[in-house]
C-alpha cells in the first residue's frame, strides 16, 4: 500500500518513551522501499528507522563502520561528532 494510503495506520511502538519528527529528504524509490519494509515488519517507519540506527556500529570517531565503503567518510583530522559514543566491541 502507498505510503500515507487508505488503511494505513499508526502502529504501537515498543516503548513509551516521548518521540519526536525527524525528516530527510530521499528518492521515491528509497521511501517506496523502507515503507515496504516496515509494512512487511508490521511496524511503523519511525520503528524501523529506530531500529536501524540504534544497531549502527560506529568507529572510533562516532561514524557508521560502512561509511568508507558506502565514500561518505569525512577528512580524517575532523573531531569526533559530540554527543555520539562509539561503539567498543
């Protein structure tokens, strides 16, 4: 179903914490997608997109592991981002 269409509706999150909007702007085809996704998990996006992010493993410099493979690393001497805590395996 498109995203937004007829029956879709707010899906229960797992927590009661408070929440807030976060906004991007992607593709069509990338929200079409992660739509889907969500849909298929029977959660909402804002779930899924939760998800995502809390299982990022970041480097030392609070940046995703992926980011050199996927060339959205930034110059090396750049300081950590504040506020992001890396993750030590």
């Amino acid at each position: 179903m498109p995203y937004g269409g007829p029956g879709r509706s707010r899906r229960r999150r797992g927590s009661p914490e408070p929440t807030v909007p976060m906004q991007g702007k992607v593709p069509p085809h990338t929200r079409e997608r992660a739509n889907a996704i969500a849909d298929a998990l029977g959660v909402s996006l804002g779930l899924y997109l939760e998800a995502l992010i809390d299982r990022d493993q970041l480097d030392e410099h609070g940046r995703p592991v992926w980011a050199a493979e996927a060339g959205l690393l930034r110059n090396e001497a750049d300081p950590p981002l504040p506020g992001v805590e890396p993750l030590v395996a």
